[in-house]
C-alpha cells in the first residue's frame, strides 16, 4: 500500500513542477507539440494507477511480500527518475515545450540516452505491477506505453530537432537505453 500510495503522491508533486515550469517555458516563448496524443498518455497513466489499485488491493488479496530485488530496481530507478528531473531542471515537462535555438541538455543521465524519463517510466510499468502482483496491470499498460511512447517519442524527436541542435546533440546516444549506439568507421 506504501508503494501505491508514494507513487500518487510522487506524480502529483511532478504535476505540480511540470505546471510551474510550463508556465516559465511559455512565459519565455515555448512552442507546444503533441497536444493531439497528450490526452491519451494522460488516460493511459491514470488509468494504470485505477488498474493497479483494483488488481492488487480490491481483486485480491494484497500479498504482503514485497520481492526484494525488484524494490532494489524500483529504487534505482526512483534515483534516475530524480536525475533526470534535476537535470532537465525548468526544462522538464510532461508535455512536448521546446524553446527554440534552446541547447539541448547533455547532463546527466543525458550524456548517455536521449529518454531517461521514458526509461523510468517503462521499468516503473513493469515493476510496480510485478511487485504488486498485478500480472494483468503488467502486461495491459506495458503494452499500452509502448504504444503511447511510439508516439511520443517521435513527436518529441520530430519538435527537436526543428527548433534546436538536438540531432547533432544526440546522434550518438541511444534512445532508451543506457548505452551509446556504434559508430561505423569506413
């Protein structure tokens, strides 16, 4: 119940931030990209903690055990998930805001992958449900993000690198994972 309960008060606290910072992006000329699928990664996410919730505390017994090497992973990626915030600092949002000709953070977790939050994100979907033994939660929203992040993603990268250097900044990080793509050398 702890978990849940941290994981509500968590995304509120980053509502509250990402509607702060929002407000300075914009107040400093911020372009807004991907209205159209915010909605849904909006009802896709809420909808996660009402199936998390019903699947592991109303449908079932909660099973009391918490698998320790899978909260070890939530903690660590708790750590990234922080990281990544500091890092982006003013600039994190959970909409697509890009200030135009803006340098591209390379701090961080950013001096290696061009998505950490999404990475936290994903490892959270698939975490939290194992832990809760919401087997069903797992497999209905991990796939649900995947598709959500699809999206995502591209609009992000799409707004990007219209508005800034961030495919010279990024070229050689991979997008999701904590490694750098190879470079061919012909």
């Amino acid at each position: 119940m702890f978990l849940f309960l941290f994981l509500i008060v968590q995304r509120l606290a980053e509502l509250f931030v990402a509607k702060r910072n929002e407000r300075w992006m914009k107040e400093k000329g911020a372009i807004e990209h991907g209205q159209e699928h915010y909605p849904l990664m909006v009802v896709i996410h809420l909808l996660f903690f009402v199936s998390l919730g019903g699947e592991a505390f109303l449908w079932r017994e909660f099973q009391g055990e918490v698998i320790g090497l899978l909260f070890i992973l939530f903690v660590v990626v708790q750590v990234i998930r922080v990281w990544a915030l500091v890092s982006l600092g003013r600039f994190w949002n959970t909409k697509i805001l890009i200030l135009k000709d803006a340098n591209i953070v390379l701090k961080g977790p950013y001096k290696y992958i061009k998505h950490p939050n999404y990475f936290v994100v994903t490892c959270e979907f698939l975490l939290v449900p194992l832990i809760l033994h919401a087997y069903a939660t797992l497999v209905a929203f991990s796939l649900l993000n995947l598709c959500i992040l699809s999206v995502r993603i591209s609009a992000e990268e799409e707004a990007l690198k219209k508005w800034t250097d961030y495919e010279s900044a990024m070229e050689n990080k991979g997008r999701f994972f904590f490694f750098r793509k190879r470079v061919n050398i012909d």
